[in-house]
C-alpha cells in the first residue's frame, strides 16, 4: 500500500514541529562572549558595539532595561520588520528595533571609537544590535551581522551568528564601563581571572582602558595564554621569602562588589597577588574556586553532561515512536 502524498506531509510537518528548536544562542556571561570565533566568523567591532550599547541602558532596580533613546531615530537605529523570521513572533505591543547602522545619518551621534575604531576592530558596518522592546521598555537584546558580501546572501542577517544577550552579560559589560567612576583594571582583571599588563593597556587605550580590557579579555587573551607571563608578580627571584597574604578572611565576595570599591583599597602599592575573587558565570553569586575543589566541580560538570545527554537520546526516541506510531494509524486506516 502505498502512502500518499496528503499522509507524507502530515507526517514531516509533524516531524519538524517536535524536533524544532531556537536556533538562537543565549549569551550568558563573558565566558561565552569567548567562545564566539571574533575577527573571523564574526567582526570584532560586535563587541565595540555590544559594550557601548551595554553602557547606554538604565536598569533599575527591578532587573527592568530601560532605553535612553529614541530607536526610531537615534545612533543609526531604525524599525526592523523580521521578515525572513529571523527572532520569535512579536508579543502583542512590541517592536522589534536595529542599532549601529554606520550609514544613518544619525549615526554620528556614536562616539568616535565606535564610529572610528582602533586599526583591526572595523567592521564594514555588519553588525547590529537587535532589541525588542515596548515604548521605552526592553525585554529582548540580540547582536547580530549581516552576511559578508562573499557569501552572496544578500542583505539577510545571519541566523548562525545571531545570539541573544541577556541580562546577566549585559551587568557584566556594565563593569568595564568608559565613563565616570571607572573601576580600576586590577579589580576587572582579578574579577574575571585574567591577567594583562594593567600599564600596556593604559598606554594603549587610554582614557578607554576599560573597553581595552574587556576586548582583551574576550579576543585577545586566548591567543596570548601560551606566552610566558612576564608580569613583575612572576619574576620575583627565589630568595624572596616574604610571606604571601593568602588568609581565608580575605575571600570574602560582598566585599568586591562594584558597589562597594573604594578606590582607596585598590592602588598598586596595596595589591597582593591572589587577593581578588574570580568571578562565575552568574553574575549575582560569586564563587571562589580553590585548587582543592577543582576535582569536585570536573565530577558535576561530567554527571550534567551525561544528564543532557541521556534527555536528549529519550527525546529522540519518544519522538521517533510517536511518527512511527502516527504512521501506521494512517495505513491502518485505510
């Protein structure tokens, strides 16, 4: 018996129904702005862009993002309609809109870094910023790009280097502000677990040696992680016998909270190697990683993947039933 055209159907639209997924990554925390593959698969200037964007909002007290401009008009920002289906269908009220198009007019009101960046950091005006919001409200931020004009695409934004910013990363973005009351780059470095010279980055950058550190952080330093470490910390000679400051009480999260820097406790005179907590994944709690619980994390970091992996194959399968199933009430009925 030979299944008909009308049944086939039925059947792959229900197969694609059940087997959907967003094909949008979420953006968490810095540590997964480092996974994305910048300066090749997607323009370095996303992250000029991303981190000024970051800086512009207000978010209150509430964990609610608030815009401080107008998107029909200001900093190259424009309606985007979501023709091709690129993000979710809209909820009733809200508008999807687009920053960072270098060509408006309105596009000078950016700062020169942004419109004018470093040598390596251009970005043929490909990327944007997405948001959706209602009014003044945003409940949605995505960073995207054009195609480049090699793949022949047109002007579509690419689904594949689409991701969804959220909440949490943009707080973190927020530290390496470029405006007033900038915290020092000890602090962000020891926060986030990195380690560049503090002086070259000032040379370098300036007045923006936040922003430096922060593309430094997410580019750059995984491609210096095989050079020797030369800092002043690590070329102590070996009779140097002074005792490090390495007590318990000095780990102490609340204390190293944005809120409470005081910049008298942070100059170079003062800073002991170590004394900082590395900052996790989620932004509101911070986590001290000792090199005795390294094992322990590894074990739950093991059993969680098993886990998904185990979910994912029982998804399958019950998927894969349920089509074999439907396909022989089909014949059965005939």
């Amino acid at each position: 018996m030979r299944m008909s055209s009308r049944t086939l159907d039925s059947c792959v639209l229900l197969f694609l129904l059940l087997t959907s997924v967003s094909a949008v990554q979420r953006l968490n925390s810095i540590k997964d702005l480092k996974k994305i593959d910048f300066g090749k698969s997607v323009p370095k200037h996303s992250l000029i862009l991303l981190h000024w964007f970051a800086n512009m909002l207000h978010i209150d007290n509430n964990n609610i993002i608030w815009l401080t401009f107008d998107p029909n008009t200001d900093y190259g920002s424009h309606h985007y309609g979501n023709f091709e289906g690129l993000l979710d269908p809209l909820p009733r009220g809200y508008r999807y809109f687009t920053v960072g198009n270098l060509n408006e007019e309105t596009s000078d009101d950016l700062p020169d870094y942004v419109v004018n960046p470093r040598g390596g950091y251009a970005g043929h005006n490909r990327d944007r910023i997405i948001i959706r919001a209602w009014e003044q409200r945003i409940d949605q931020v995505y960073m995207t790009q054009h195609y480049s004009v090699s793949e022949n695409q047109g002007t579509p934004y690419d689904p594949v280097h689409t991701y969804q910013v959220t909440l949490s990363l943009l707080r973190q973005i927020r530290e390496f502000s470029v405006r007033d009351n900038q915290l020092p780059l000890t602090y962000l470095r020891h926060r986030y677990g990195s380690h560049p010279d503090d002086v070259n980055i000032r040379n370098m950058w300036g007045d923006l040696a936040c922003l430096g550190l922060f593309l430094f952080i997410v580019i750059e330093e995984k491609y210096s992680q095989k050079q020797p470490n030369n800092r002043p910390e690590n070329n102590r000679r070996s009779g140097n016998t002074r005792p490090q400051l390495s007590r318990p009480e000095i780990y102490r999260p609340e204390n190293y909270r944005p809120e409470n820097y005081r910049p008298e406790n942070y100059r170079p005179e003062n800073y002991v190697p170590g004394m900082y907590p590395v900052l996790t994944q989620n932004y509101d709690r911070t986590e001290i990683y000792l090199p005795e619980n390294n094992t322990m994390e590894l074990n739950n970091r093991s059993q969680k993947c098993s886990f998904c992996k185990l979910v994912t194959c029982c998804f399958v399968i019950i998927v894969l039933v349920i089509i074999i199933v439907i396909i022989s009430l089909l014949f059965l009925s005939k």
